[in-house]
C-alpha cells in the first residue's frame, strides 16, 4: 500500500518512475523491497544505505547516496528506516532520518511493524522517538499487540496522498454518494472491500484497557534484557550488544580474530542450534548479521513469560557449554 501511496505522490503525470530510487538498509524487512519492485521500481535502484557498527542505518552515509542519486540524473524519492529490525531488533535513528528526508525532499516511511507498539511503554517511547515525524508508518498489531495474524495498518499522514494513489470509480458506482465522515476505504487502498480489521484490534483494547498490554510489552523487554544478561559468564557464546526492544542475538565465540576461526564458529553455531532446537522445548531461529551466522531470540508471544525463559537459558547455555571448541 505505501509503495503506490509514495509512487503517486512523486511521479509527474504521465511520468513513469524509471528514475526513481529506495534507500534503506541490509537490515529492512524483504517486504521493503518487494513493495519497490511492485510499484515498478527496477530493483537496481533499491540502494542499500551502508550501517554503523551499532547495526542502525548511517545517516551521513544514506545522505551522501541520495545526493549521488540526484547527481546521476536519478531521482531518489523513498527513505525507509525500521523501528525495530527482524534480524536484531535494533531501532534506526529516526530523528536524524527525518531531517534528512525533510531536507532532501523525499517521503519518509517507517517500518515498525515489530517494534512500533512498545512506544506504548516508558522504554520504547524513548528508543522510538522520531516515529511521530515519519510520513507513513507500517504497525502489525498480530505482532507485538499479539492480535490474530492478518490484523495490519499503514499509517499515513497525508490522506489526501493515500486518496491520490487509490481513487478509483466506475459508472455502475455512481449512486453512490458521500455517507458522512467515515472516510471510503476502496479509495485509500488497494481491496475495494474488505472485511472490518479494526475490529481485531479495538475489542481487546476496549476489554482490557491499554494498561494491560503496556504492562505486556515491559515484560517482554524486561525477559529480552535478562536473556541478555544471563549467559554473560558463559565463555563459549559470543553476546549481541544490548537489545533495543525484545530481540536478542549470540552466537558460538571464535577462538581467534581470523577467518578461519569465525567460519569454524558460524558452523559451530549452526550445530548449537540444531542441538537446543531438538529438545522441542522451545525454537530458536538464526540470521546472518555482518556475514556472521548467529542465533535469534524473539519475545514476543504473549504466552512467553520468567518460567519458559528460565528454561530456554538452561537448554542454551548447558548446549553451549557442551559445543566444541570453535
């Protein structure tokens, strides 16, 4: 949806977006790049903005890129930072891509569709800070409002752009005249009709109170903190810097600063994984993270609580413990 919202805003009339460039990073989520090439974006102008050693897209290096664009006869019109990367969870400077997006002139999207309800904690609002300036934010509430799957939003701050890419009509639509406030929603997205999905979303915060789920949300921060912390004194395992929200990464530590040795800890890793998996106990995943394989934690369940993390540690660190040496 904010791929067509985006390309209507910034292509002429009649205008094809040939020119036009994406910047983000390594770290977006594949629909990023999948939304680019559908609004017909070839995916030779989808750049990947370089990051810093913190995994946060470079801002000095997105704006140097976009300016290269724009020197090449380009036309770079799309910024996408993440709050909240799959991969580690780390939250983009979002601030300092605004600005930027404002002083290039490009549309500035975020993808917070992991990370963008843990604003609702004291925690996330400050790691978070700079969503509020984005031009249009992805949030998935069956993620971290843990709803049923398919509950999704795009929201955008200019309807009247999001009307522009999706205003459409037909002579057999012409009874239909305006129906109050409530805004049509086939004219401000691509289905035409579709089932009510608010709904999902606004009856458990209706039951619960939004109280109950920010206390949720402190709880998965406070176990993705302990999972951190936890296996420290465990020498095998190679600890990620400290988790932005409720993801954490590690990995089997290499003996040595050489190649060799870190391509004997990425398969000593894959091993680690195979092994803590088998006690269908609980499930692990891994990412790829500077060419390095390494293991993910994910909280995000609502089911998760202290008792199956309290478990998980034992089962990683006494596999860890029994890995060979990298």
């Amino acid at each position: 949806m904010f791929s067509a919202t985006v390309a209507a805003r910034h292509a002429r009339p009649g205008e094809a977006l040939d020119g036009g460039t994406v910047h983000t990073t390594a770290f977006a989520y594949h629909s990023v790049a999948k939304a680019a090439r559908l609004a017909g974006i070839r995916a030779a102008h989808i750049r990947t903005v370089p990051h810093a050693v913190d995994l946060r897209m470079d801002p000095q290096a997105a704006a140097a890129m976009i300016r290269a664009d724009r020197d090449a006869g380009q036309r770079p019109f799309l910024l996408v930072a993440t709050a909240g990367t799959n991969d580690t969870g780390t939250v983009d400077p979002l601030s300092r891509l605004a600005d930027l997006a404002r002083r290039e002139d490009v549309w500035f999207h975020i993808d917070a569709a992991y990370g963008g309800f843990f604003r609702l904690t004291a925690r996330g609002e400050e790691r978070l800070a700079g969503i509020e300036e984005a031009d249009s934010v992805t949030l998935d509430p069956h993620k971290t409002l843990f709803m049923p799957f398919g509950t999704g939003a795009l929201v955008v701050r200019d309807l009247a752009a999001q009307h522009a890419a999706h205003h459409g009509t037909g002579s057999y639509l012409q009874d239909m005249g305006a129906t109050g406030s409530v805004p049509d929603s086939g004219h401000l997205g691509p289905e035409l009709a579709h089932e009510i999905r608010g709904l999902r979303a606004w009856l458990p915060l209706h039951l619960h109170g939004v109280d109950a789920f920010r206390a949720a949300l402190d709880e998965k921060l406070d176990l993705a903190e302990h999972i951190h912390d936890t296996p420290a004194d465990v020498a095998e395992l190679e600890i990620s810097q400290r988790p932005d929200l409720s993801t954490v990464i590690f990995r089997v530590r290499p003996t040595d600063g050489s190649r060799a040795a870190a391509e004997r800890a990425d398969e000593a890793s894959r091993r680690l994984l195979e092994r803590i998996n088998a006690h269908r106990r609980i499930v692990l995943s891994s990412t790829v993270v500077d060419s390095r394989y390494a293991l993910r934690v994910c909280v995000v369940s609502h089911r998760i609580h202290q008792d199956r993390v309290t478990e998980a540690l034992k089962i990683i660190t006494a596999e860890a413990r029994n890995i060979p040496a990298a």
